[in-house]
C-alpha cells in the first residue's frame, strides 16, 4: 500500500485540501473486545498523512530538500468501535497553522457513523531547524496565512504548554532533551 501512496493520482491539492483513504478493520487489527485495538488507530494515520503529502506535491519537496515532518503531539477521542472487517475511512485535514506548527485532523468514519477524531500537531524539521509552516503552505499551493485556528486547537495548544511547563519542571537538572 505504501508503494501506492508514492504514485499519487488526481489533481495536485492544496495543503487545505482534505484526503481520505478507505480501510478495513482485519481480524488482527482487533483486541479482545473485537474492535479495531486502540494502537492501530495511530498507525493508520502515517499513511494518510503520506497520501497528502503526496497529493499536495509536498512529498517530492521534502525529500528533494531533505525536510523531516515529525508528530509532535497527537491525542484522539474513541466515539463508536470499529468491528473486525468493517470498512471505514480516514480523513485528513489541515486545520492552520502557527508560527512551528502545523495542525491536523484526521476523522474515522463509515457510513453515517464517526467512529473516532484525532488532533495533531505536526513540524517540518530542516537542516538549520524548524521550516516556518508558511513556507510549506506556500510549497503545496496553499495561502501563506493561516485559516483561523478552531477554539478546540487553542485550547488543546494551552494544554499542551501546561502539559510542557509541567514536565519541565520535572525533568532532572542535566538531563538531555529532544523536544521539536
């Protein structure tokens, strides 16, 4: 499927632009609940973030400038389950971004249903550190300036901050740090 997502057909997207992929809930990707296991959500939207790299051209530039996009936080709410080979799809959207950072959506849902929303939060790593969101926007096509951002990102943002001035405050004196 991976290979698949490489060879993006259909016209060129914008990074505003939604995605969506088709999948189905096999036998191994569920727990004993029989429902899809809570893990496998997570690792379903890395090949729904590639086909939207893909559509909005943005994949041939990271590479081409050797960018990484890395998660920096991720967090999802579980509405309905997702029974073994239920068919049901994923769906990205980029909701804005701020001065680091770049804001996902991703929607599980089939038929009438959602099943589950996830947030994320996302950088694009260069050589000389963070690349500026508007730069990417403008690479995929898209407006330099954001969209406004959804009450729900700003408050997910302050979470976040908490979350961060909390931790901070500790981490042992001399401990190494990695934080995007």
């Amino acid at each position: 499927m991976l290979l698949r997502l490489w060879r993006t057909r259909g016209a060129r997207l914008t990074i505003t632009d939604e995605v969506s992929l088709p999948f189905r809930a096999w036998p191994l990707d569920c727990d004993a609940n029989l429902h899809l296991t809570n893990g496998r959500y997570f690792s379903l939207m890395d090949p729904v973030r590639i086909y939207h790299l893909g559509r909005t051209g943005l994949l041939r530039e990271l590479l081409r400038r050797r960018w990484q996009p890395v998660l920096n936080a991720v967090e999802i709410t579980f509405i309905r389950p997702l029974a073994p080979l239920q068919r049901f799809s994923i769906s990205l959207r980029v909701l804005g971004w701020d001065e680091k950072y770049l804001y996902l959506e991703h929607r599980f849902e089939s038929p009438g249903t959602l099943h589950a929303v996830s947030l994320g939060r996302a950088a694009f790593l260069g050589r000389d550190g963070v690349v500026a969101p508007s730069v990417v926007a403008a690479l995929a096509g898209g407006p330099q300036k954001s969209p406004p951002l959804p009450e729900a990102i700003r408050a997910w943002q302050r979470l976040l901050e908490d979350k961060r001035d909390h931790f901070r405050d500790s981490v042992p004196v001399g401990a190494a740090s990695t934080a995007v």
